[in-house]
C-alpha cells in the first residue's frame, strides 16, 4: 500500500519507532485476531489505514475486545454516526477535507444550495469531492482530441491549477496526481460528538 510505505518512511524519518505491523485482506469482515495482536503490542497508539468499507467494522470489534489505545487514521469512515457509541476507545482522531458551505457567494454554498434542492439533505464532503471530481475529468476530456486516450487525460488533470469548486478554492494536483491547496482538518471522537481537534 503506498499510503502505508509513505507512512513509514517519514515516520521513521523523524525518529519514530513502529512496534508492530498488522495487515488484513480486502474483504475480510472479522479482525479480531489482528486487533488482539495490537492489543497486546507495547504501542499507545495506532495508525489505522484500512477502506472504507472496513473501517466502521474494524472500530465496531476493538470497541467489544476493550481496545484501549489511541487510534489515528485518514478513513473518512471513521466519522459515521454508529462510531459515536464506541465506549473502550480512548481516542479516535481522523482527517478530514474542511468544506465551507455557508461561504457567502462561494461555489461551495452554491453546489449547497442546489444539492438540498435535489435531495432534501444536506451535502456532506464525500458529495462534494464527487461532484468536483467529475467537473474536473469532464475538463480534462474536453482538452485531449480522443476522450479514450488516457494518458491525455491525466495529463490535462494534472494541468488543472487554482480549480475553485465545491470543495474550496486554489485546488491544484501535483506532478504526483495528489491533490495540493485543500483544506485537511485534523477530527476527533470526543464524548459522543465529532470536534475538530486542537
């Protein structure tokens, strides 16, 4: 996984030191034996980096093992209303894109606007990257002459500088295809409510 091999290798870097390393396979649905493992390890705290479809349930069996170490993570998923009944955990922080939704005049409050006319709710940061994604591929097609050429298309992406949309202003990608110029706050799980951390 690079986000994993990334991880390690600036953590380590600046001197920290890793315990132990446990893995699972996509699609597993019960983790309990890898989550013993982490229980037992001399560590306070974890990364979990884990999919989305998992996260919820990973978090659900260390809370009924008791798993009482500190858990860091960038899975959005870790923000979903049934993780507000965790009771053993001591600490759940995660990342999350920060969107401005009630920036006056912005295309953020517009996309807003128009999502809860369309759906009666009110747009979260996973729509919003979804609704931006497609408007910039859209734009990266519309550069290259055949829309199936691939290689075009990701080379106009990474072209794309500046993009203002529903997720903020001065979104740009790097020479990588990560994404620079958004807004990441840091979230935590505390008493029952998700709170930005300090």
């Amino acid at each position: 996984m690079i986000f994993k091999e990334a991880f390690l290798n600036d953590f380590k870097k600046r001197g920290g030191k890793v315990d132990l390393e446990v893995s699972y396979n996509q699609g597993d649905a019960d983790f309990r034996s890898e989550i013993s493992l982490l229980q037992n390890s001399d560590s306070n705290s974890i990364i979990l980096i884990s999919l989305q479809k998992e996260t919820p349930l990973i978090l659900k069996q260390m809370d009924e093992i008791g798993f009482d170490k500190n858990i860091f993570t960038d899975v959005y998923a870790a923000e979903l209303k049934e993780n507000l009944g965790l009771k053993t955990v001591k600490l759940i922080e995660y990342l999350k894109p920060a969107i401005d939704f009630a920036k006056p005049n912005s295309a953020a409050e517009k996309f807003a606007v128009n999502f809860n006319i369309a759906y009666g709710i009110a747009p979260d940061f996973i729509s919003a990257q979804a609704y931006d994604g497609a408007k910039m591929l859209f734009l990266a097609m519309k550069s290259c002459q055949d829309i199936d050429d691939s290689n075009c298309v990701k080379d106009e992406l990474y072209k794309i500088r500046n993009y203002s949309g529903a997720i903020g202003d001065g979104v740009s990608f790097d020479i990588n295809g990560d994404i620079i110029g958004r807004k990441i706050v840091a979230m935590r799980i505390i008493d029952g409510k998700f709170v930005e951390a300090n």
